[in-house]
C-alpha cells in the first residue's frame, strides 16, 4: 500500500515506540510520593522540559492533554471563560479551522451566548492580516487562527497576526497540530498566547497532545479533578505516551529542515505526475506558503468519494476533500470559504506525505491515476443521466 495520509496519521518513530515501550514497563502515578510516583514523575518533567526547548517554550508553559480536540476546547473555551465581561463577549476566529476549533466555538454561541466573527481567508486559503485587524474590537476576548490548514495545507503569518492580536491586548491561540514537524515552529517567536499539538500526526502515540499556554494567559478549566497539570487540566497523566511524544517531538524538530526538503521534492513530484496523467486538475492552497507533504487536489468531473475508493482498490491510501455530515458527503468548509465552486470542491483528494514516504509510493500513485479517474468520470456521467432519465420518467 502507498500510504499518502500523514495528515491524518504518520506512523510511530522507532525513537517514540522504543522510548513507550521503555515506559509501559514501569510502574508508578506521576501524581503519587512514593519512589514509584517520583520516577514516573520525573519521566513526565524530563519530558516537559524536553518538549518546552524544542519549540521554545517554558517547562511551565506545557500542559499535557488528551491530542488536540481537547488542547483546543481547553484553549477556546477556558481563555474565553476567563475573559468574558460585559462588553468583552466576542470571539474571533478563522471560518476554515480544524472542526475541533470551528465546533467549540460554535459551542460557545449556542450555549454560552458568545458572539462570533468569522474570518474569510483569500482564494489560496490565506488569512490576511488586515482582515483581523478590521475584525479587532474592545468586545473581543480570544483570537483563534490555525497555524496550517489541515485540508489545503496553506500556512498563516501567525506571528504578525499574534501581534495584531496582542496589539489590542487579547489572546491568541493558534492550532499548530499540522504545523509543528512540517515547518519551524517557536511558541515565543510567533507571539501566540496558546498553541495546539498533539502526538500522532508528528510520529508519537494515538491519545496524547500539548497546550503550550503562556504564564500569564487565564485559563479556566474544562476538566474538573485534582488539577494535575497547572490547575488547568486535570486527569492521570498517561507517562508512557507522554515520554513517547516527547522522543517524536524531539526528533521532528531536529529533522524538521531536512524531512520537510525530502517531502516537499516527492511532494512536487507527485503534483507533476498527476498533472502529466490528468492535465485538468487543479492544486489548491497557496503554492509558496504551503506544507511540504500537501497536496491538494481537484479533479473536475469526478467525486472524491468515487476516486477515494477506486485508489483504495489500487493500493494508494489517501483522503477526501469533503467532511461527512450524518451520511451525506458535503463539499470542504475550507473549499467553499475560498471561493471554490461547489461541484468542484466535492471532486478534491488530499495526499499528504511524512517521514515514511517514498518515490516508490509517488511512482505507485503516478501508474493508477489516470485511468482511475477516467473510470470515475465515466461513472459520474452514468450517474448523471440516470438520474436524468428518472427525473423525465417521473415527469
């Protein structure tokens, strides 16, 4: 199989299973005070502190939490909760978020009687500055805008928009799951008063993420329990996973320069591939500002469920440009927000490639995709004229 969804998943680094696999065979609660818990909470601080000089962080700045759903709930609804006054009930936030962003602030809407404003990006799926600054009041109490998007790969200027942001004395958090690995990131650099990661999309376990949260940024927690992480997140803290991410980190940032030139050559080699078998198909995001492994694609005349499938068939393992809303596919929030026409949006794949990739993979890929979508605009265009054909019997 050529596995073209590292943005959904990379597989574990050696370093990060054999630093778990280490750590599963000890005992101990990193909360408790016998030498069992002190060992185990050592491991823990050792890590933190790990993670903290690798993304240029503070040890005290990092809070372990389930992955990324949770860092960003903890992010949007705890800084939120923290600031809201009268007067100071608004949220600001990008409409092409991560749904773990895009739903928890709609939470606060519906439930918490927040007040929001959606930012549009540009056509390659870009947030311009300016447009947050004109969206910037003395009724705003957070910020939140992703660092990469995780559909089209497009990549913000965080560190301007975190200053803008801090320029009007508000929070700014930024979900950097995609970012951090694929592009450098430094939590002090970039102004950012939280940031988001989590474990499995740069190489550590399922289950486990960070909210790099600044000292003096309020948080009220979502999480009720013995307040283990800063009295902001509270639960047992899973040391083996923690350990593991630590090592993924570490190694992600390291390798970072050179991990993202190699992806990058097979990522170009992949868009040429296709467009060499399928000249019509166009690439989304910003061609300069973009992730090294993404990338995005549409295929006019086909549906990426269809093409999904057929590739499957094929041995090549990638992902749609559409979410899945109660069964019915639905075109990519984040195509629509640039402008994409509906119809088209519905006809995108993603292919993200990580550290296991392979010109073997992209070669792979390059075999099977032309007649691949053939077939799927064969069978788009049956489709369509059954459906004309009933639509003139019922008549």
């Amino acid at each position: 199989m050529a596995y073209f969804d590292h943005a959904a998943t990379t597989p574990m680094l050696p370093e990060a299973i054999e630093a778990m696999t280490r750590a599963l065979s000890t005992t101990g609660n990193a909360s408790s005070l016998h030498t069992s818990g002190r060992r185990a909470r050592r491991l823990v601080e050792e890590a933190r502190e790990d993670i903290a000089d690798a993304l240029g962080a503070r040890p005290s700045e990092v809070i372990f939490t389930s992955g990324g759903t949770e860092s960003d709930n903890l992010a949007v609804k705890g800084v939120y909760w923290s600031r809201r006054a009268p007067g100071r009930g608004r949220v600001v936030a990008t409409s092409v978020e991560h749904h773990a962003v895009l739903d928890a602030v709609q939470w606060l809407v519906d439930h918490e009687g927040a007040e929001v404003t959606w930012l549009e990006p540009d056509g390659l799926g870009r947030i311009r500055p300016e447009a947050l600054r004109d969206a910037l009041d003395d009724d705003v109490a957070l910020v939140t805008a992703m660092w990469a998007n995780n559909e089209v790969g497009t990549i913000n200027p965080v560190a301007e928009l975190a200053a803008i942001a801090a320029g009007r004395g508000v929070p700014f958090h930024t979900d950097a799951v995609q970012a951090v690995g694929a592009v450098p990131v430094d939590f002090t650099d970039s102004g950012a008063s939280a940031l988001t990661l989590t474990g499995h999309k740069i190489g550590g376990p399922y289950g486990v993420g960070v909210l790099l949260l600044g000292r003096d940024v309020a948080t009220t927690p979502v999480l009720h329990g013995g307040g283990q992480e800063r009295e902001v997140r509270s639960g047992t803290l899973d040391v083996p996973s923690i350990v593991a991410l630590a090592a993924a980190v570490r190694h992600a940032v390291d390798d970072q320069a050179e991990t993202a030139a190699r992806v990058a050559a097979l990522r170009d080699e992949l868009v040429a591939s296709v467009r060499r078998a399928v000249p019509d198909v166009a690439v989304n995001g910003d061609p300069v500002h973009r992730l090294p492994g993404n990338a995005h694609l549409t295929f006019p005349g086909c549906e990426g469920d269809s093409l999904l499938m057929l590739l499957d068939a094929k041995g090549i393992e990638c992902s749609t440009g559409s979410a899945c809303t109660a069964g019915v596919a639905q075109p990519s929030h984040v195509l629509l927000a640039m402008g994409v026409d509906p119809v088209l949006a519905r006809g995108s794949l993603r292919f993200s490639l990580g550290h296991t990739s392979t010109a073997a993979d992209v070669r792979e890929l390059a075999e099977v995709i032309g007649p691949v979508v053939e077939r799927a605009r064969t069978a788009g265009i049956a489709g369509m004229k059954r459906l004309a054909g009933k639509a003139t019997a019922e008549v």
